[in-house]
C-alpha cells in the first residue's frame, strides 16, 4: 500500500526525488497553475484527474484510447529534443555572458547579465511597464497552453 501511494505521489509530481527539490518553490508554483483550474490556491482531487486526463489526451496522439510504445517514443523524442534546444540556449546565454571572451564567467560579468529584462524591456528605457509585462505574461500563457 505505501509503495503505490509513493508511487502516485511520484507520478503526480507531489513527492520530492531530494531535498533540493523539496524546497523547489517555483516548480510547485508552477504545478499549482497548470493544475489548479479553479484558481483558489489548492488542488482538489478532481482537478488531479482533470490534468491526468489532459496527459492521457496529449500522449495518445492518434485518439485511439490507448498510449502506445511509439506515442511514448515521440514523448520522448519531444522531451529529449526540448532539453537539446534548452542545453543549447544554456550555452549561448554563458557565452553572452563572457564579455570578455576568456571562456569564464566572472561575477562581474554574471550580475551585470539580465537578458531576461532586457528581453521584456521592449521599448529599452530601463524600466518594465505593465504593458510589457502583460505583453510576456500573455506569451507565457499562451505557451502553457
């Protein structure tokens, strides 16, 4: 009984693997929004089913009610092929980083680094407004769905 409770719990996302993730507040906050479609801050059981139907769906590609080993290959493929894409933006952003091209990133060079912002400040003044924060606030969402 403990091991399939542990088990779900595992496969839910609301059991930690360490205690570096256990402290991981961000990821639970963003389980929390994928999940919690009534917005109220908890997630109630229903809202757990709700999003392991929406898996379900995603998973079996050719609607026919079951998930088979090649839908779960192209799962795969699409996980592996976004860690590349992120692999590969980790990369550009440390080399972006290294003003001065000797291969390291100094703390200097780290804490004067704010491509986020710099992304979201649109019109380059050197403040966000709430237009440009709508603006990727809307991007995300519309990416999460």
């Amino acid at each position: 009984m403990r091991q399939s409770f542990l088990l779900a719990a595992l496969l839910l996302g609301l059991a930690p693997l360490s205690s570096a993730q256990a402290q991981d507040a961000p990821r639970a906050q963003r389980f929390l929004q994928r999940v919690d479609t009534n917005g109220d801050g908890a997630v109630t059981r229903d809202e757990i089913m709700a999003a392991r139907e929406r898996m379900f769906k995603r998973l079996d590609r050719n609607g026919d009610g079951v998930i088979d080993e090649n839908e779960i290959e192209t799962a795969r493929q699409a996980i592996d092929d976004r860690a590349l894409a992120a692999e590969a933006r980790l990369g550009n952003r440390w080399r972006r980083m290294d003003r001065n091209g000797d291969g390291k990133v100094s703390q200097d060079e780290f804490s004067t680094s704010t491509p986020l912002f710099d992304l979201v400040d649109r019109n380059g003044d050197g403040k966000l407004s709430a237009d440009e924060i709508a603006a990727v606030r809307k991007l995300i969402a519309d990416r999460a769905n």
